[in-house]
C-alpha cells in the first residue's frame, strides 16, 4: 500500500512539473500571438492578416487531433493547410517539449480550472 501512495505521488508530481514547463513555452514562445490566456488575443494580433487561434474554444480545439497540434507546432500552420504566419517551431523546440505543449493545450481548451 505505501508503494502505492508513493507511486501516485510521483505521478502527480511529475504531472505538475510537466505543466509547468508547458505554461512556460507557452508564455515563451505563444503568448505574443495566442495571449496570455491563449484567447488569440495577443499582442501581435491586430496586426495579422489572420488571427491566431483561440487555444481555449473548446470546440475548435477538439476537432484537432494531438498529432495536427505536434505538426503545426513543429512545421508551422502551412503544414495543416492553415496560415502562414503560424512559424514553425521545430528549431526551437525539441520533440519532447512540443509534446508537452501540446498537452498545455489541452489543459488550456478543455480542463477545468
């Protein structure tokens, strides 16, 4: 039973960490289009000929599947058919922190607070 408890304690723990770093490269490398909240609504918005995406549209983000957020994320929006002016991040970000972003999303659209 306590290895139990121990085990389901990593697991939060790790989980937790995991957030975090995602809300991180989230704030790095997102916000200044999506927003702070991932509303789309950043500080590069009005100046795009397209708007960022609303990561917190429940509805839009569950018509992507995880592998259409990795491949967006790493190739840019041009690789999904989307926009252009979504940069492609695979120079920045490694495999792993892009599937931790993506797992950000889904906190962002679909998680209770």
């Amino acid at each position: 039973m306590r290895i139990l408890v121990m085990i389901v304690m990593l697991i939060a723990v790790a989980g937790s960490a995991m957030a975090q770093e995602g809300r991180l490269l989230y704030e790095r490398y997102c916000v200044q289009c999506h927003g702070v909240e991932g509303t789309g609504k950043g500080i590069n918005a009005p100046h795009m000929s397209v708007f960022p995406r609303d990561h917190t549209d429940r509805t839009e983000m569950m018509g992507r599947s995880d592998e259409e957020l990795f491949r967006v994320i790493r190739n840019g929006g041009a690789s999904i058919n989307q926009s252009v002016l979504m940069p492609a991040w695979s120079h920045n970000l490694d495999d792993d922190q892009i599937h931790v972003l993506v797992r950000y999303l889904r906190e962002l659209c679909c998680e209770e607070p």
